[in-house]
C-alpha cells in the first residue's frame, strides 16, 4: 500500500477530530474551493481509509472504548424510566434516589436540579422548607433507540457489520372460521 503523504497525514488526524472530511482537508492544507471534492476523495483512496480505520482503533484502546461498552450505554439510555430515579411515596412526596441520577448523569440522566422555598416564621425565626422543586430530565429515548437499531442494521436500507441485510421476518396470522370451528394459521417463515 502506497505510504501517506505529509498532507494525507495531516488530514487523517484532522479527520479524527470531528470527522469532517471538508474541514479536515482546510486543516490540512487544502484549498477551501476544493476541501469538499478532497475530503471526499480522499476517504475513498486505500492507503487513507486504512489509516482512519487505524486512527480509530488506536483511539478505541486509549478511551477503553469498545463495542459492547457503546451498545450498553444505548441500552442504558432506552430503558431509564423516571421510577430508576425518584422514589414515590403514598404521602405524595417524591424523593430522588441521588446514588443512582450521579451514576447515570450524562447518559440516562440528561438534566438534574433541584430547589427549594424556605419561608422564616416570623414568631420562632426557625426557617422551613415549604415547597421542593425536583426537575428531571431524561436522556431522548428515540435517538438512542434509534441509534441502536441503525448499529445492529435493524431497519430497512441499513446494512450489518458484516455486510448483510437484516430485515424483520413478515408474519401474519390467519383467522377462519368453518364449520368445525375457527382455524389458525401462521403464514411466514
């Protein structure tokens, strides 16, 4: 394979930066007239591709990064429900379960605060609490589901890993009624 020019080079750590193929070849050296048409061709030359796939399993084992850990963390932002969170109680009161917000601050959790109105009594000087404010806001749900899907090639256009198509199987179930009772059947494979 053909060794990476000074430029090329420079381009693939631009690249990695925010994978933006016209502002990487800007950064690198590249006429801005022409940035897009290079960006683009460059990602499509061998020795380039090569180099980005290697860039990206360098940075992979640096962050610890794997996989499994990616597809967890979607897991983790599509199952969190509010109950994960705060704890309801008869009485009406609403606690949070704070162990569980800073654990999951960033990925299931994606906003968390909290206020409180304190009134002094004017006869004891003692001051308490009269209303708590708890705003918590989940991660968006869809855009991990829908992430998870496109990266496991579950909706239709998108391909798996390994190159294939993977498409739902179509099934539907067939009622009939006659004379000896309702038949069912399963058409599908």
């Amino acid at each position: 394979m053909k060794p990476l020019t000074a430029r090329q080079q420079r381009f693939v750590e631009e690249y990695m930066i925010n994978l933006n193929a016209s502002a990487a070849a800007i950064r690198a050296g590249y006429s801005p007239k022409t940035a897009r048409f290079i960006g683009h061709e460059n990602l499509t030359k061998p020795n380039i591709q090569a180099a980005v796939t290697e860039a990206r399993i360098r940075l992979a084992k640096r962050s610890e990064v794997t996989l499994d850990w990616v597809v967890a963390q979607y897991m983790k932002i599509a199952s969190a429900t509010i109950f994960d969170y705060l704890d309801f109680h008869p009485d009406g009161s609403v606690t949070p379960k704070m162990a569980n917000i800073l654990r999951d601050l960033g990925t299931g959790v994606a906003e968390y605060s909290e206020d409180e109105v304190r009134i002094e009594s004017a006869k004891s000087g003692q001051i308490r609490v009269v209303k708590r404010h708890i705003k918590l806001r989940l991660a968006n749900k869809l855009t991990a589901l829908q992430a998870l899907g496109k990266h496991l090639g579950m909706f239709e256009g998108n391909s798996a890993s390994n190159g294939s198509r993977l498409r739902s199987p179509r099934r539907s179930v067939v009622i009939e009624n006659g004379p000896e009772g309702d038949h069912i059947s399963n058409d599908g494979p």
